[in-house]
C-alpha cells in the first residue's frame, strides 16, 4: 500500500513553495530571478507528472505497485520535483543579495 498521504502533503508543499518564489520573483530583470522562475516552471512540470503517476497508481488497484512503471516515474519526479524546488529556492535568496 502506498502511503498517499505523505506523497500528496509533500507535494503540495513544494508547490506552494514554488508559488511564492515565482510570485515573489515574478517582476525581476535579474538572471538569478530568471532562473529562480525557470526552475519553478520546471517544478510545476514535475508536479503535473507526479500527479498523474500517483492517480495511475492509486485508479489501478489490481496492480502490484512495487513492479510498476508509474511507481518508477512517481520516484523520479519526486525527486526532480525537490531538486528544482532547491535550485529555485538558492536562486531566489541569491537574487536577495543582489
């Protein structure tokens, strides 16, 4: 059973942290405040494709979800969700110091 709680929790998280980086760096000229946009782009991408892994896994429970593809792709996304939340979040508070 996949714990879908925590996934969706952590989830919404980071994507509520993206939304105040890319709000709070929406007006910037920088490149630092470009790329912290960029990368919630990025972010916002990732969610997209964990979400319909996890509805995949969760819609089919007839599945084993430890030999399925969703399972893998849920993983990596989450993942590259983190990371590109890290990098946006470096990228938000090096514009700060600008």
């Amino acid at each position: 059973m996949l714990p879908i709680i925590p996934i969706l929790t952590g989830g919404i998280v980071l994507l509520a942290v993206n939304l105040i980086v890319y709000v709070n760096r929406m007006h910037g000229r920088s490149r630092s405040c470009r790329s912290a946009r960029d990368f919630c782009a990025v972010s916002f991408v990732f969610f997209l494709a964990a979400l319909f892994a996890l509805l995949d896994l969760t819609t089919q429970v007839w599945v084993d979800p430890s030999e399925n593809l969703a399972l893998a792709i849920l993983k990596s996304t989450g993942g590259g969700l983190a990371i590109s939340t890290a990098s946006a979040l470096g990228f938000c508070m090096a514009a700060r110091l600008d």
